[in-house]
C-alpha cells in the first residue's frame, strides 16, 4: 500500500474534471455498445486515456488550472440552468425582459398591456408589452 502512495506523491491524481471526462467515456461507452458506431467507442477511450494522463501528470499547476476552469464552466452552466428552471416556473405569471442598458433580467407581472419599464440597477426606460 505504501508503494502506492509513494508512487502517487506528486502526481495529480482525480479531481472533478477526470471524473467529469469518466462520466462522459461511460456515457459514450454505453451508446456505443448499443448503436455500434465504432466511433463513439474510439472518443470513449481516448477520454478514458485522457483521464489516465491526467492522474498521474506531474505538472500539477497545470491540471489545477485545467480543473480549475472546468468548475468556472460547470458552475456558469448550473447557475445558468437553474436560472431557466426559475424563469420557466413563473412565466405563467410574469413576462422576463432583458434591460438594453445593462443586460439584466427583470420579471414584470403579465397581463398589464403595454408598459414603461424602468431598470432597477441602471435607471434605464424602455418600453413592452406584459
């Protein structure tokens, strides 16, 4: 078992984005098996080599900002996500606009016909229709 570790001391090791690439080889892995398109089969285990790379590198500056920017990313796309599940719960009751100013989303109750609307966080007036 110490072999093991000495072996792993300085080396990257897992992180979120090699679990991420597995998930994705499996993905693959699992159509290609019941499609038998040879080329999803080839992507799965270039992944999986990938990810082999990438647990035993040495450059550890180099993988952490790799991992790093991948949790950038996978947290853009969550809050981005859930932002639409929000939206998309209330757009019964609310129309969304998009302030031409500063780019922010405002919720305005439906039903009121044309309106003003002005940006809370930039002051900006611009007209629509709930």
């Amino acid at each position: 078992m110490n072999r093991i570790f000495e072996f792993m001391s300085g080396r990257n090791g897992n992180d979120q984005l090699g679990l991420a690439l597995l998930v994705v080889a499996l993905i693959l892995n699992i159509i290609f098996r019941m499609t038998g398109m040879y080329l999803l089969g080839i992507a799965a285990m270039a992944l999986v080599l990938i990810v082999l790379y990438r647990m035993f590198s040495r450059d550890l500056a180099k993988r952490r900002e790799e991992n790093r920017r991948f949790l950038s990313l996978w947290s853009d796309a969550k809050r981005s996500f859930a932002e639409w599940r929000l939206r998309r719960s209330q757009s019964r009751d609310y129309k969304f606009f998009v302030c031409p100013g500063c780019h922010n989303r405002l919720r305005v109750p439906r039903g009121k016909g044309k309106i003003q609307i002005t940006c809370p966080k930039c002051g900006q007036r611009f007209g629509g229709k709930s």
